[in-house]
C-alpha cells in the first residue's frame, strides 16, 4: 500500500514538473490583451427642411366678414375745368396793360359809368392789372393801378372794340413828366428838330440839334429857366447837353414806359 501512495504521488509530481516546465518554455499562460477595434463613425447626412407655408382658405362666414369690411376703391372721375372766356385784349392778372382808346380811359371808384370819377388815363399809359374782368352795364371792367397814385376801375371793352390790352407791343412814349433817370423819347411837332445846349435856358450856346424819335437819359436836373424846365441828357453816342421839357401846348421830352 506503500508502495501505491508512492506511485500516484510520483506521477502527480512528474506532471507538475512537466507542468512548470512547459511554462518556463512557452511563457506565461496569461492570453494577450485583444486589440481594440477601431469605430468609424458615419458622417451625418444634412436633412433639409422645407417649410411650407400653409394657405389656410378661411371659414365662409369669416371670408363674408372680411369682403363686407374691405373697401372698395371708387374711381375719381376728373371734373372738367371751365375754360373761361378769352379777353379780346389778352389782359392779365398782375401784369401791365397799355392804354388803346384814343381818348383815354377814365378812372372810376367801382365798376360802373355812373360810379365817381377818379382821373383819366391818356392813350397809350401803361398800367398794372389788380383786379377784373367784372361785367357791368354792357362793358368789361379792369381794376387798374398807373403806379403813380391813380387807382380804380376802367372800361376795358364794349364786347367789340378793346380799348385796354395786354399786347404792349414797343415801348412808347407816355405823357407824364419827366423824372430824373428817366429814358426820354424827343417827340417834337412837324418834324422840328430839338436844341441840345451847353447851358439850360433860351439863351445858353446851340450845342446840337437832335431829331424827332431820338431817345435820350436824363442824367441831371431839373432846373427851371423862362418858365421852363431843363433836364441834362445824354445820348447813346456821348452827346451831353440841356434840352427843354416841352412847352405849354405841347411836350418835346417825353418819358418811355
């Protein structure tokens, strides 16, 4: 029996030697650590989001609310403008008009023959429209100022003849006095000529005579001599001298408009 415990003990000691001994020659029976794999993660895919705008078509009675409640544009029909009358004359608002009657125009307070008389106005004065036309008693009334103090209303036509107008035309002499600075048209009788002196009065040296129509500035003046009144004039050429205003019956220095 001794003899068997002897025998199995020697058979597990050869196989722990073998044991110990395989393991000095392989190495250590620990297995390797296992590589870890590598994880590829997919790139995300962009999801595209359309947004739609919903129409909500709304409810019948709301719809009805909203035409009832909505205005309706009305179209603006453009009224005709009225063309007024033309005035034979052509007269404006705040613009000149000249004097065509040949007797002159009289000035009233308002717009009537039977209305105060205020002045007259000679052919071919220059005024300034202020007011009108106004139709009265047969005629075309004009509110008109001269600028030099008389105001008022004139008859400016008859439905036929014009005796105010707009078209001035040239500038013409008008019968006024003269005024220093004035512009001065020679308007002599008979074709007389008019006396340029060196000194104002009837007696001063003949310097030159000038003829009817020759426009002259009054540069000087006046002066008055023999019951005369001497203005100093200059004429587009140089010429200077003293020239007479007019006479009692008749003007030779007459002021442009």
């Amino acid at each position: 029996m001794f003899a068997h415990h002897f025998h199995i003990r020697f058979w597990v000691l050869a196989a722990l030697v073998f044991l110990m001994w395989s393991a000095m020659g392989c190495g250590s029976f620990v297995p390797p650590p296992e590589s870890t794999p590598t994880l590829t993660t997919p790139s995300p895919t962009p999801t595209i989001i359309v947004h739609q705008t919903a129409t909500k078509t709304p409810p019948p009675a709301v719809r009805a609310l909203y035409l009832t409640l909505t205005p309706t544009a009305t179209a603006t029909i453009p009224k005709p403008t009225p063309t007024p009358t033309p005035y034979p004359g052509l007269v404006h608002l705040g613009q000149p008009a000249r004097v065509l009657a040949r007797t002159g125009l009289n000035v009233r307070e308002f717009p009537s023959p039977k209305a105060t008389r205020l002045g007259n106005l000679p052919p071919n004065a220059v005024v300034v429209v202020t007011d009108g036309p106004v139709e009265a008693e047969g005629f075309l009334w004009w509110q008109i100022d001269n600028q030099y103090g008389l105001a008022g209303w004139v008859a400016g036509s008859d439905g036929e003849d014009v005796w105010l107008s707009g078209e001035l035309g040239e500038k013409r002499p008008v019968n006024r006095p003269v005024r220093l600075g004035d512009v001065v048209m020679v308007t002599t009788a008979n074709g007389r000529n008019l006396s340029i002196r060196y000194e104002p009065g009837i007696h001063g040296l003949l310097k030159r005579r000038v003829v009817a129509g020759t426009h002259l500035q009054v540069i000087d003046g006046p002066i008055l001599l023999d019951n005369i009144r001497w203005w100093k004039v200059q004429r587009a050429d140089g010429l200077t001298g003293w020239a007479a205003e007019g006479g009692k019956r008749e003007r030779w220095l007459s002021p442009l408009e």
